[in-house]
C-alpha cells in the first residue's frame, strides 16, 4: 500500500493530500531511509513521522484497505514519541 494511503486510513494523518505533502517534505522515514508519498508499506515497517517539534515513530501492524475509526489504531503502534529541542536564534553562530 502507498504511503500516503496508508497515512490516512491509518489515520495517523487525516488527510492523504496532507500526508503527500509531509511526505515530500523528506519528514517521513521508512526504516530510516527518506520516504516518499508513493513508497510502499507492509506490516512490520517502521515509520518515523516529522510533526513540528515532534517526532513520532511507529510499527505498521496491519494493512487495510479501509478501516473504521475503531478499527484505525489496531493497524500500528506508536513505538516511541520524543520533542525536538527548539533551537534559540541568539546561539547561532553565522559567522563560520
């Protein structure tokens, strides 16, 4: 299944439009390696997801072609969750 579909149905993003567009930001990593929208997915992959400040990643469970809102969170499982340090301007050093 392409990753945008996926992103969707599985509801980790809502929209697939929002999830091609995270996806081609370069912010989506599949098995540490930069996805794209159309990038395919199968059940044990593990996806890290870009949001702002933080970083969710996440093992793909199962894969539906649809699935209902009940049903949407069995099909992975957030693995880890962790905020970015916000860099300060005043510590950077544009002189090098």
């Amino acid at each position: 299944m392409r990753l945008d579909k996926f992103l969707k149905v599985s509801r980790l993003i809502k929209r697939r439009t929002l999830a091609k567009e995270v996806a081609d930001q370069g912010r989506i990593t599949i098995n540490g390696k930069v996805a794209k929208a159309s990038s395919v997915v199968k059940g044990g992959d593990e996806l890290s997801i870009r949001f702002g400040q933080k970083v969710v990643t996440a093992t793909i469970d199962a894969i539906r072609e649809s699935a209902k809102k009940e049903e949407a969170a069995s099909m992975f499982t957030i693995t880890n969750e962790e905020r970015l340090e916000k860099v300060d301007p005043a510590f950077i050093d544009d002189e090098d």
